[in-house]
C-alpha cells in the first residue's frame, strides 16, 4: 500500500484527529471520501464501513469554493449559492473575506501561508441575503503554495479548495448512502425517519489518507481490508466538485486524497431488536449479493433466504430477513445474528452494525455473565458511530472480551466494574476535550448542550446572561429578576422540530426571581427537582412568559450554574422523560464536572474574544485616519490587519507636517503580536510625533527614539524607517532603524530599492544612526511598507522586495492604484502579519511659489521687507491679504532684530495657504506672554497669533525659524 496512508493528515486545532469508525461524504448523488474520526479511537479502528463486499459512502449536499493564487474566488457552485445566499456571479473574482463573513480567528485557515494545514471545523457565517447565521461544517485544503514545489495556483489555478456543508440539515435530516457506485439513500431524512434512528451530534473529520497510483491497486477500485474506499472512484467524484474549466483535475484530487478526503462523525440512538443465538448457525462469511440487487428498482426481498457468499463452514448457514429495495427500506424480520456462539450464562453485544435502508445486519461478541442463550436491548445508544443517511455503521465497542493479555478470563464481575468506573471518566474527558475545542464562547455553550444529549438527559438548554452573550460587562456579580438572559443552545433527543418553537434558541428571557433557574445562580448550587407535578409545571410555564407544561411536566428537571472565576454566567437546564430514569449521585457528580469546565470555557472564550476587541480598538484608535494634505506632496496609505484574530500586531505608519512644507514619512513594526504590541505601537508612534515637531535630523530622531525605548523597558523593540521630503530643496533625507528599505519609483517608470544603512532595531541599543540624503524628481514616488507585505512561508523578505520592485516598474499609477497593486499581488487574504504601505507622490513647489531674501540686520530692513512682500504678493495676484501678511512680516523681522542675533532670512511660500517664515541665528525660542498696560513690548508676538491662521517655531542647526501661515482665497490657493 502506498506510505502515504500510514501519516496522518495534518488537520488543524479543533478539528477532530482522523482515526475512528468514519463514513465518506459526497455532494448530492457524488460521494466523497471515507469518514473522519471520533476523537480517542485507536488506528485499528479507522477503516470505512463494508457491507456486502462494498464500502458505504455518506452522501451530503456539498458547497464547493475555490481560492486562485490571489486569494479570490474562482469557482462557486450551486450548494455555495443556497448555503451562503449569494450568487456565483456576485462571488467569483472578489476576495474570500468580501464574500464569507467568517469568525476572526477562521480567516487565517483559508491562507496556505498563514495556515498550511487541512482545516476541518464548524463555525457560524451569516448568510449575505438574510443574514441569518448558517451553521456550517469546512473542510479546508491547501492545494498549492505560490512559488513553491507544490505550486497548483498559477494565475487563475486553484490554491485553496474549501468544501462546507450545512451541519443543521445533516443533524435534522441525516447524510444519504451510497453503496460502492449505487445510490441505497437520498439526504433527505426518509431513510432516517424510516430507520427510527436519532442522531445526536454530527462534527466535520477526515477519512485516512489515499493514494490513486498503489502498487497493490494498480486499477484503483480497492484493497480488500484497505481502511480507505476505493482511490479512483472516488477521484473521479471529487472531480464533480471542481471546475468544469480546469484543463487537469488530477493533482488536485490526488492532494485532496493524500490530505484525507471529506467525512463525518456522527452519534446516533436506535432501538433495535435482538434475538437468541442458536448453536446451529456460524458464520456465513462475505454474501455473493451484489449491488445491483439492491438498486434494481424491483424488489430483492428473499424473506428467509440462504446466503452462501463464501463458502460457510459446514452446517453453517446464515439467515437474513428483508433486504432493501430501490424504492425504500423493507422491515427486518428473523434476522440471525452471526458472530459467534454465545454459550449458556453469557450475553451478546453489538460489534459490528451495518443497516441499508431500515435492513440491519450485525456481529455479535460474548461477554461473560448474561442471560441463557441472548438478550434483548430494548433502548440501545450507541456513540461516535458513524451514520450514513438512513443506515448505521460503526463499532459499539472496541475490545470488549475483557481478556488481559496473555492471562486468563477475568471474572465477570471484575469486567462489569472495570467498565462501570472507565465509562464515565472516558466521557467526561470526550466531553470536555468538544466543549474547549472552540475560541468561541457561544459554540462552546452549543456544544455543552450537544455532549448532554442523550447520555445524560432527554433535553439541554442554555442560557446565558445578555451581558456575557453580547460581551458588553463583565458577568454579573448579583443576579436578580432584573437580569436580561438569553437561550443560547437547545438540544433535545424527540423529533425534529417537537420544541423549537416552545424554547426557541435566541430567545431575551426575564425570569422571576423564586424559580429554581435564578435561585441556582443566587446560590451557585445545583436545583434537582426529581419528578415536576403538574401544579409546579405550571409556575415554572408562568414564570417564563409561555406555556411550557408540556416540557416540564412528570420530568425531572437538574438546574445547573454556570459560574467561572466567581462570576455567574448563567445556566444550563436538563430534563429526563417520565420513562427514564431520575437522576441519581453519579450523573449529578458528572453533570456538575461538566458545568464547571463548560463555564470555565465559556469565559475563557469570552475573555479571547475581549482581548481581541481591545488590541484591535487600540490598534484602530493609534493610526492615523486621513492622510494629511500638504504642499508638493501627496500620500496615500494602507492597512491590513493579521488574518488571525489573535495576531493583532504593532505595525504602525504616519505622515507628518513638518515646518517649511516639509513632510516627515514613518513606518514601523513592533515585534510580536498581541495587546501588548498594540500598546507599545501607540507609545512609540506618539514619541515619533513629538519628537519629529522639534525638527530633528531622521538619525537624531531615531536616537532619541531607541533612548526612550530602552527607558520603557526591555521588551520595547521595533524596526523603524524615518524620511523627511524637502518639496523645495527636492530632497529625501532617510534613517533607518532595522526597517525594510524603501522602493523609489521614478517619473519614467524606472524602480529601484534605496541604498538606505539598515541600522539596529530601536531599544537595542550601542549602534550609531546615518541620515542618508538622496535627490529625487518631482513626479516620482515613494513606496514604504512593512515586512508583512514581503515575508511569508516560501519568500523571505530578499525575494519580496524584488517582486515589489519588479510589479512597481514600467506603468505609471496613481497613489491609489499603486496601494491597491501591492495588497493584490503581493499580499495574502488574510495576511499572515499585519500590513502597512505608505506611497507618497513627490510633486514639488514650483519654483515661482516661492520667494527668499537675506535682510541685513539693520533697522532699516523692516520697511525693506515689506515693501519686497507686497511687491511679490501682487505678482501673486494676492493683493486681497497684502495689508495682513505685511503687518505679520514687519512683527517677526522686528522680533528677529531685536530678539534674534546674526543674518536674518524672510521666505514666502504659496500653496494651499501662505506660508511666511523668518530666520535668525539666535537660539532662544519667542513664546507668548501677558504684557500688563503699562509694558512697552510683548505684544507683537499676541497680533500674530491673531492675525495668522497657525504660527509656530523651531530650531535649526544653526540658530531658529519663526513661522506663520495665512489663509487665501480659493481661487488663488494652489
């Protein structure tokens, strides 16, 4: 057989491991691959279903998805339309995370790079045309990885192939079934219904791994004793999943099969007969009856037949009554157990279970101490079995001789207590292992309900309180009949339907505060009530607002808290039917066991989901929103979060104003991920932001940066890239502190990466920072971004920055265009890391918007300046502000003459508003101060501030500017 069934498929976190009984799952009259696992199984067990010589397949209606190498839809067949709401023409061509809206911590399963493993889970999407939640079993698959040795992608190719079915419908109707080619059972719930079989719970799995080429297989229709359905058939029914267009399918059912095709594992409660042994009868072996028989479309009853199969031992013959028609089950009747002989004293016990249609053929194994000659089970509940459609199959029990191991028969009653004190610690650990399986605080109360029934009561609700369901407070610390609660989960074992409109799941509820439900959580202790009279039927039904008699009466009822960390949660509720037994010590240790790790996990899962809404609120909250408007220069920027709700990281970017129409361009990274990136983010971009206002030189910013870093602590570490464009000079001064290098694009299209020194990360420490200076033309543009953008699983950061460099040269874009170029082909939806691009156009001032003098420091130069101002200002056409700059310009060279010490410099910039600026040598800053009535000076510095829009200082290397801007009509504004 080929090796590549003896590793398991990676499956991802929450998904069931395969390795159990297991049943193929197909997509309408196309059957998948053989059934994933129920966790615990052993690998002896993993194998799919046989009967007559044939594997049973489940049949299931399938949504089919594909991703391309870009991580948009190219295919989305008629099951997506219905289980989504949204039409294959709406859907194809548009990101997975525009169409699906899909949990946070999901998003990530549907990236090869940021995942990599086959995702096998059930999560709740909202439908796009109602929006009502879809309860929705995925099974994932990372067909190719772009650049890669298993790249399948290419340009329109198929790199992720997602398959989901609706798990409601398969919990209320059941899967159909195939025999080997032969459709024995529609997914529509008759076959079930026909059976009287009730399934309890149903969860995504995978079926073993396959391989199409086998050496002892070489036609592909099966090994015999093989665990997995025969590889080409199924190959060939995977293909209807895919898209017609595709030139070859082959490797991609070839990996689907490797990876481990699509199943499910299912629980299920059936009542079936059983009738004596008789020491007449052995084994009949593998029948001779074919499929045929069963799909003829007449009749292929026998009654009482003899079926030889393979020759029978002698004397042996084995008896089947009823065998399914085309058209529907036929009753059983004088079915003959074969399997073994069960002695006088011994019992017999279900083994191997297989019933096509309604028909039920089975193994039975001795166990010691039973009655004489048989026993029937009148209520048999069989679990982790798995169910195709309207038949069963699957193991009761595993090694059930209670034989140790090379000693002697140990005596009945040690077998009976070894099972007895193993059965509920087994299903305890079953149990909690589902119930933590989920981040989600809801899901992990549905499943509570699920893991309940029917092993412990008929009927399991939940309900939570309003502010634990909707994460708005903290749980409540008193409860009383103020309290809003909500039913988050319904589970019951009667026929579909029966109380779904009785105890709707979503349903607001406000109860009275001496029903057993608010008492429970006043006390924190569990309220048994073992039989509910009619008359106390009746208060419960009005103290929740509805006639629920029905439901309480002649039951026993268990009222259980949920409480975690000393905090009220809610309750979960369970009823028994009159016919079953109360509730005795055992079941309430256990129930109690259960509802401590379900609360537990209730809020561990709220808490997550909190964590995750701060880091993404701060993160939010720290970055900028618009990008600012300045003179010569435009910036567009984008920003991508993590896929995974969890890796909400420090990326940060910032275009800031700087004085002299200057505009100073950050972006950085925090390394790691979580809230406490979020917050040092914030702190280090505010420092950029006050640090870069005093107008330092980019290496003397990045200085004083990594010194404050490393004053916060030691955990403070982040790569940083700090530029400063000059639209006047033409100019870009860079620093860099460990950042990825920026891509320069120039006016004809040609790019390059900037030579920029890499310099060590901010809070390292003990390395110098350089400021590189470069010459740029205006038209040109800058395109600065983070490594999340660049750096994934197969490409490191080198490769990245080439392939930016390569799809940025040649056409000129627009900002925008460029932005959304970068996201689309080098980005991954959803990126593994956060993503930050910042493009800034270099346009420049021209020339003639700007004016400059050298004033010698004499009193005689004021009236000089202002005379030079307004012979410029109406070259400008700005004769409307002449008498207003005037005034501002005569107030801050008298300042400089006065205040001020060597050259004095007057410049006037035009753009969207009028900037003046004056330089001196002096470095003490003017600043503003109350001058009493009698003071001679201290007033000219209060004109300015208003009379001028803003107006502002700051140093320079060799002495300080003072500046101020005004405002001009739009007509004359650039």
């Amino acid at each position: 057989m080929s090796t590549a069934r003896d590793e398991p498929p990676p499956v991802a976190e929450g998904a069931p491991p395969s390795g159990a009984p297991s049943l193929g799952v197909a997509a309408d009259a196309a059957p998948g691959a053989a059934a994933g696992a129920a966790p615990g199984a052993s690998g002896a067990d993993t194998h799919t279903p046989l009967f007559l010589g044939q594997h049973l397949l489940g049949v299931a209606r399938l949504a089919a998805v594909t991703l391309n190498g870009q991580g948009r839809v190219g295919h989305w067949n008629d099951a997506a339309a219905d289980l989504f709401g949204i039409a294959p023409s709406q859907a194809i061509g548009r990101p997975v995370a525009c169409v699906l809206r899909l949990p946070q911590e999901y998003r990530g399963s549907f990236e090869p790079e940021a995942f990599g493993h086959v995702w096998c889970d059930v999560c709740r999407v909202p439908r796009a045309d109602t929006g009502e939640l879809a309860e929705i079993g995925w099974w994932v698959y990372p067909i190719g990885r772009l650049g890669g040795p298993e790249d399948l992608a290419g340009d329109g190719g198929v790199r992720v192939l997602a398959l989901a079915a609706d798990m409601r419908a398969l919990r209320e109707d059941g899967p159909g079934l195939m025999l080997g080619d032969a459709l024995v059972a529609r997914p529509d719930g008759e076959a079930r219904r026909g059976a009287g079989v009730r399934l309890l719970r149903v969860e995504p799995a995978l079926a073993p791994p396959c391989a199409i080429d086998d050496p002892d297989d070489p036609d592909g229709f099966g090994v015999p004793g093989d665990p997995a359905p025969a590889p080409r058939a199924l190959a060939r029914l995977l293909t209807d999943l895919l898209p017609p267009e595709l030139a070859s399918t082959g490797p991609i059912t070839a990996r689907v099969l490797d990876l481990g095709c699509p199943a499910i594992a299912l629980s299920l409660r059936i009542r079936l007969p059983v009738v004596p042994h008789r020491d007449d009868l052995v084994p009949a072996g593998r029948t001779a009856l074919t499929t045929d028989a069963l799909v003829a479309g007449a009749a292929a009853r026998t009654g009482d037949a003899v079926l030889a199969g393979n020759t029978a031992p002698a004397g042996g013959s084995a008896i089947v009554g009823g065998l399914a028609t085309a058209g529907g089950a036929v009753p059983c009747r004088d079915v003959v157990l074969a399997g073994g002989s069960a002695a006088a004293g011994e019992f017999v016990a279900l083994d191997d279970v297989a019933a096509v249609g309604g028909d039920v053929a089975f193994t039975v194994s001795a166990l010691p101490g039973g009655a004489g000659g048989g026993a029937v089970f009148p209520d048999a509940v069989f679990s982790d079995v798995a169910f195709p459609g309207g038949a069963f199959a699957g193991n009761a029990s595993a090694d059930t001789s209670g034989r140790p191991p090379g000693g002697s028969d140990p005596r009945p009653e040690q077998v009976l207590e070894t099972m007895a004190v193993r059965e509920p610690l087994s299903f305890l650990g079953e149990a909690g292992q589902q119930i933590g399986s989920s981040l989600d605080h809801l899901q992990a109360a549905r499943t509570l309900a699920e893991v309940l029934v029917p092993r412990l009561a008929d009927l399991a609700a939940v309900e939570l309180l309003e502010g634990v369901v909707a994460d708005s407070a903290p749980p409540a610390a008193v409860v009383d009949a103020t309290t809003l609660m909500r039913r988050v989960a319904v589970v019951h074992n009667d026929e579909p339907g029966s109380w779904e409109d009785v105890v709707p799941e979503d349903e607001k509820l406000s109860l009275s505060e001496r029903t057993p439900f608010v008492q429970a959580m006043r006390t924190g202790r569990t309220v048994h009530i073992p039989r509910v009279t009619a008359e106390r039927a009746e208060q419960l039904s009005a103290s929740c607002g509805r006639d629920l008699r029905a439901l309480f009466a002649g039951r026993a009822l268990l009222v259980v808290p949920l409480i975690a960390r000393g905090r009220v949660l809610g309750t979960f509720k369970l009823l028994r039917k009159p016919d079953r037994p109360g509730f005795d010590g055992l079941d309430l240790a256990m129930i109690d066991e259960l509802g401590r790790r379900a609360a537990l996990c209730i809020d561990n899962g709220r808490l997550y989901r909190r964590e995750v809404q701060v880091a993404q609120e701060l993160q939010r909250s720290m970055l900028p929103d618009d990008p600012p408007e300045v003179a010569g220069a435009r910036v567009r920027y984008r920003y991508r979060p993590a896929g995974q709700a969890a890796q909400v990281g420090g990326d940060w970017f910032d275009a800031i104003p700087l004085p002299g129409c200057r505009l100073g361009i950050v972006v950085g990274d925090v390394m790691g991920h979580g809230l406490t990136s979020a917050a040092i983010m914030g702190q280090l971009r505010t420092a950029v932001r006050t640090l870069a206002a005093e107008d330092m030189r980019p290496d003397r910013l990045l200085r004083q940066l990594d010194g404050l870093a490393r004053r916060l602590g030691e955990g403070y570490l982040a790569t940083c890239l700090y530029a400063v464009y000059d639209p006047i000079a033409r100019t870009c001064h860079f620093a860099n502190a460990g950042h990825v290098p920026p891509v320069l694009i120039a006016p004809d299209g040609d790019s390059r990466v900037l030579t920029v020194p890499a310099g060590v990360p901010i809070g390292v420490g003990g390395e110098p920072f350089e400021t590189t200076e470069l010459a740029v033309e205006d038209g040109a543009q800058l395109v600065l971004c983070t490594d999340g953008l660049l750096e994934r699983r197969d490409r490191d950061i080198d490769q990245g920055l080439e392939e930016m460099r390569v799809r940025l040269a040649g056409v000129s874009r627009p900002l925008d265009g460029t932005c959304d170029a970068l996201l689309d082909g080098l980005g991954s939806s959803p990126p593994a890391d956060d993503v930050a691009i910042v493009v800034v156009g270099l346009d420049g001032i021209p020339a003639g918007d700007v004016a400059s003098w050298e004033l010698d420091p004499e009193p005689s130069m004021v009236p000089e300046a202002r005379a030079e101002v307004a012979a410029r200002l109406a070259d400008w056409g700005l004769d409307g502000v002449t008498d207003t700059v005037e005034l501002l310009v005569s107030e801050l060279v008298t300042n400089a003459l006065v205040h001020g010490a060597g050259l004095i410099g007057l410049r006037l910039i035009r753009g969207d508003t009028l900037l003046g600026e004056v330089y001196d040598d002096g470095q003490e800053l003017p600043h503003l101060r109350h001058a009493e009535a009698t003071d001679e000076s201290g007033r000219g510095l209060q004109l300015v501030s208003h009379l001028a829009e803003r107006w502002g200082t700051h140093r320079t290397e060799h002495g300080k500017v003072v500046w101020f801007e005004h405002t001009l009509p739009r007509a004359s504004a650039r």
